[in-house]
C-alpha cells in the first residue's frame, strides 16, 4: 500500500527539481505561444499595411476582411475591426522583425496595445517595453506608469551617489530614484504634518511601494534606534533586495533645508552601526520633500561621505474651495440612490 511505501532520500529533491522543469516549460510554452500571436499580428499588419500604401485599401476593405476572418476561424478572437487597426498600427510602429522577435514578442499583446496607445515617441515606447519585460508589470500597472511620466522621473533625484558608492552600485541607485515622487492616492491640507503625510503614505502602502519600484521591502514606520542612551525614530525603514541595504526616508512636507542633511546624515551612521550585516551595502538615505532648491541640495550634499538622494513628491489635489459645499453629502447620494430604486 502507498501509505508503506518507504521512499529514496533523494525523492524529495527530485520531486522539486521535476516541479521547477515542468514550470519553466510551462512558462516557455507560455511565452512561445504569444511570441507566436504577436508575430501573426505584425504580418496581418504588415499584409494590411503594404495594400493600403500601395494598392489604397480603404475602411470598408478593412471591415469586410474583419467579417471574413472571422467567419472562418470562428473560434479565434482578436479580428475585430478595431484590432485589425491595431495591427496595422503595429506594423507601422515596429517595423523591425528583430524587436518584435527579441523584445515586445515578449508582451501580451494587450500590453502592445497600451503602448501604442499611450506613448507617442518611439524611444519612450521601447524604454517602456525594456522595463516591462524586465519587471513583469501587469498591463494595469504598465499604464500607471505612463500616465506617471516615469520615463522622466527615473534617476532625477540630487544625490552624492557617484563620490559615495562604487561604480556599479552608485549607477543603480541613481536609477532606482525619482524625482518627483507621483502620490496622487493622497490629498492633504495645508495644514498638513510629516505625521499625516506619514500615515497616508501607510494607508497607502501598496501604492506607495509601487510608486518606489521594484526591490523594495518594508520594514518599518517610525523604526525605533536607540544610540547614547536616546531614543530615535525613522520615518520610514526600507531594506533593497537587488542594493543589498537599508534605505532610510525622512518625510519632510514643506521645503528642503540643508540641516535636513546632517539629520539624515546621523541615521545613516546609526542604522549602518545598529543594523547593517557585514555582507549589506551603506545605507542609503533619502529625504522627500515638497519643494527642493537644487543649487541648495546641490551644496549640502557636497561634503557628505554616506550615500543621500533629495526629491520631491506631487500630491493629488485638493478639492478648490470654492467647490466646496457644493457637492451633495454622502446622506444626499444615499437618499438619491434610494429614489432611483424606488422608480
């Protein structure tokens, strides 16, 4: 009987070796399957694309093709009209068999479509295409990140990275900051504090990390350090899987101001002392702020030995005063929906 059956000491080992194959094939299936979508896609572009040009193809070519395709292969979605547009557009966009091989192959094909879509600049387009196949974005998330402006925020951060960190590390670094941060998810008042921007970028946490990038990991808000005898407290501890090391956020919700620096510069020694392993790299420390002067930033950063990024943060707005008072309440909106379902 199974319940008997005295198994190898190498079965277990096995069994998870087989696992890991059958996924990678799995995965490579996968892949394979809409590399080959895509790639029937460009042609049906390409075809359509060449008729128009030479031959003037017009709309109700294009329609009557749809109707066409999809009375023969009845069972395949995707030859819509609108989608057969998408394709032509494809090709015009990606007229390199190469890249549509090697990179946006490599994307569902909803993925192209926001592309397309959304970012007008070839270049952009690519870096955008890079960047999801290299972190797995979801369709919904690549669109944030358009509509984010990444491309123009990544590595904008005031930053001593490239005198305070070795080359290979202090390049990655830079790269992995912005500036200015997107949170968009909070609006707060004018009489706002650190603490409140604080609390609402933890309500917020998922967004938040998502508007940080990849790597992140989150290890503490107002993480409590203890040096001479004195208490201290971190706004925001993060540890950076791909960095190796701590990253230290001070939340500021006005602006910069160079005695932010020695402040930062103080949590960096405590955190490397108190919570470095020998195998981590330097903390890094960044400091949000609402506004920057960059000739400002500039200066303080100049002499400081420990690796320290200044940015900004947009937040959403918030509701103009003089629309205030005049929305219904939400006991206004109950009472309307309580009508409608009475009709």
């Amino acid at each position: 009987m199974a319940a008997d059956l005295v198994l190898p000491t190498d079965y277990a080992a096995l069994l998870g070796d087989l696992k890991t194959q059958i996924r990678s094939a799995q995965t490579r299936a996968a892949l394979s399957v809409n590399r080959e979508l895509v790639t029937l896609y460009w042609h049906i572009g390409q075809a359509i694309l060449s008729r128009q040009q030479q031959a003037g193809w017009g709309a109700k070519v294009i329609e009557q093709l749809a109707r066409d395709l999809k009375t023969e292969f009845p069972d395949m979605k995707g030859f819509s009209r609108s989608n057969l547009s998408y394709m032509q557009q494809f090709a015009a966009t990606w007229p390199d068999t190469q890249i549509v091989q090697q990179l946006v192959g490599q994307l569902p094909w909803g993925h192209n479509v926001v592309l397309m879509q959304k970012v007008k600049d070839l270049a952009a387009r690519e870096w955008y295409a890079h960047a999801t196949v290299q972190y797995g974005w979801s369709r919904n998330v690549l669109a944030h990140q358009i509509d984010s402006r990444l491309i123009e925020r990544q590595g904008q951060a005031t930053t001593n990275f490239e005198v305070t960190l070795p080359a290979p590390q202090s390049e990655l670094a830079q790269q992995l900051l912005k500036d200015p941060y997107n949170f968009d998810f909070l609006s707060l008042g004018g009489e706002a504090h650190e603490r409140d921007l604080e609390r609402g970028l933890l309500a917020h946490l998922r967004e938040f990390m998502l508007e940080l990038g990849v790597g992140f990991a989150f290890v503490g808000s107002q993480y409590h350090l203890e040096v001479g005898g004195e208490d201290f407290y971190l706004d925001l501890l993060f540890y950076h899987l791909k960095l190796r090391c701590y990253v230290v956020i001070d939340l500021k919700i006005g602006e910069f101001k160079p005695e932010y620096v020695g402040k930062m510069n103080f949590y960096l020694s405590a955190a490397d002392d108190l919570l470095r392993h020998a195998d981590d790299a330097p903390s890094i420390g960044l400091l949000l702020c609402r506004t920057q002067n960059k000739v400002i930033a500039e200066y303080a950063l100049r002499d400081v030995n420990k690796p320290l990024g200044i940015s900004t943060y947009e937040l959403a707005e918030a509701l103009p005063p003089e629309l205030k008072g005049q929305l219904p309440s939400v006991e206004e909106l109950e009472r309307e929906f309580e009508g409608m379902g009475e009709n």
